[in-house]
C-alpha cells in the first residue's frame, strides 16, 4: 500500500478494522467511549475516522485497540482526512459517515422536505435560518455532496415520511418562494420513482400523530458490530443515540407514522394538490 494514495479508501479500510476489534474484543461502543471517558457521538466519529479529528484520538483509540504497528500505513493514508476543515457539528458529520455505509435509511420531517430529497435552492432557504451567510455555502455543498448516495448503484433502501403541511410551505412566501418550491415538489415527485427511494405523506387527515415530537433519522446496518444509529434533531441541539432502547422505540414511532401515512402511489396526487396551491 502506498500511503497517500486514495484516502477515502483507506478511511473505509481503516474504519473496518476497527469496528472488527472492537467486535472480537467483545465491546460495545458505550463500553469503550466509557472507558476512554469520551462521549459516544465522538467515539463513533473516531471511529469512522471521520473529518477534522484533529486533537490525537485516532491515534488514542488505535492504542486502545493495540492497533497503532499494525496499521501504520492506513493511519498516515488517511491524514489529509482528518485534519480537513468541515462546516457541520459533530453530530451532522457522525450522520454524513454513517449514512455511506448504511443499509437502511428511515426518516421522518415534520416541517420541511428531507435533507437527502432538496434541491439546492429549497436547501439554501432552509438552511439560512440555521448559519450566517459566511456559513451557508458550505453548509449547502456539504448537503448537495450527502445526496451522491442516491446515484450509488449500491445505495441504502430510503423510506422517507412526510408531514403533508410540509408539501404547502413555500420557500419563502414571496419573490421566489413559489418557483423554489414549485421546483422542489417536482424534484421529489422525480426521486419517488428511484426504486430504492420510498416516499410517503402523513396527511392532514391523520390529525395529531407521533411526529409532533420532532424529526429523526434511523440508520440500519448489515454489517456486524452496528445496530440502528438514531439522529434526532431539537431546539436544544443535534443527537445521536446509539443504545437498542431508544432505536426501538423510534422505529416502532417511525412504523405508526407508515401506518397513517397515504400510500406511495399517492405522493403524485399529494404534489398536484401542493402545486395547485402555488402562485408566483
């Protein structure tokens, strides 16, 4: 192996062999973000050997693992990843890593069309309300490069749930709210026929449901050694979650929002309906 060459393949090399360590030694990520005294969102960041680790704790949890001779060419492959600038927080960066390498993406949006389904001009109006201008661009292209997943020949299963009230709010009430959205509806009614993307929309009939407590994300893994991860986003900030409990408890919230939600043969007429309502 040459070290330098490829370095997002050595990320993915390296980030297996220590998930298979830590698997033959018997630990659960809780165990040893404990044992490292860390929180669990930044050892599973270290572990995906995720951008901008930059304060040593690869290097710390490779000797943890007794791995540091072993992988020394991967550990030098993949500096220029690990000290490259990123605008997303900690637990945004831990969703972008985790999402490669899913096998099952669950979403549920109460309030805006999902991340992964936005068009770039629907994305920079969403996302004005959370950075500066100086933020925003590179918050946006971080979005646009999370959606290469839905050209990958080897992409997750989607399912996304949609609350209805989230097809009617315009990007912006006047100017070019109207045409932002317009786009934008018609950019899911065209993601819906990817085969591997499932949409649906909770309607308004559906009265008050299990999402009035917010949006989340569950991830699903094939791969020994992850169960689901849970990302969940509040007025207090972004979480991760990666305990069994609480991943269960989402995804049985996630199977009652499906099971109010209109059929996915019916996204079509909930978009015409959305369409209707646009002027401008």
């Amino acid at each position: 192996m040459t070290a330098g060459t490829d370095p997002p393949a050595h990320r993915l090399t390296l980030w297996r062999q220590l998930t298979v360590t830590r698997i033959q030694s018997g630990w659960d990520p809780k165990q040893v973000a404990d044992a490292l005294g860390w929180p669990l969102a930044d050892l599973l960041l270290v572990e995906a050997v995720a951008d901008g680790i930059t304060d040593g704790r690869l290097l710390t949890l490779l000797d943890h693992y007794g791995l540091t001779d072993q992988v020394q060419d991967l550990y030098q492959a993949v500096q220029p990843l690990t000290v490259r600038d990123t605008p997303l927080s900690r637990e945004v960066r831990l969703l972008v890593e985790y999402e490669k390498v899913a096998s099952s993406i669950r979403a549920f949006e109460p309030f805006v069309i999902p991340g992964l389904l936005q068009t770039r001009a629907y994305a920079e109006a969403v996302l004005s309300f959370f950075a500066t201008p100086a933020e925003l661009g590179p918050l946006v292209e971080a979005r646009m490069a999370r959606q290469e997943i839905l050209n990958r020949d080897d992409a997750p299963r989607m399912h996304f749930l949609i609350d209805e009230s989230a097809l009617h709010r315009w990007a912006g009430a006047s100017g070019t709210g109207p045409e932002i959205m317009r786009d934008q509806l018609e950019h899911l009614r065209g993601l819906a026929a990817n085969p591997r993307v499932r949409v649906q929309v909770v309607p308004y009939s559906a009265g008050l449901h299990e999402g009035v407590k917010g949006p989340f994300v569950i991830l699903g893994f094939t791969t020994a050694g992850h169960g689901e991860l849970l990302y969940l986003e509040d007025a207090k900030g972004d979480v991760i979650r990666a305990d069994p409990e609480h991943a269960a408890s989402y995804l049985d919230r996630f199977d009652a929002l499906s099971a109010v939600a209109a059929l996915p043969e019916d996204l079509a007429a909930a978009v015409d309906r959305a369409l209707e309502g646009l002027t401008g």
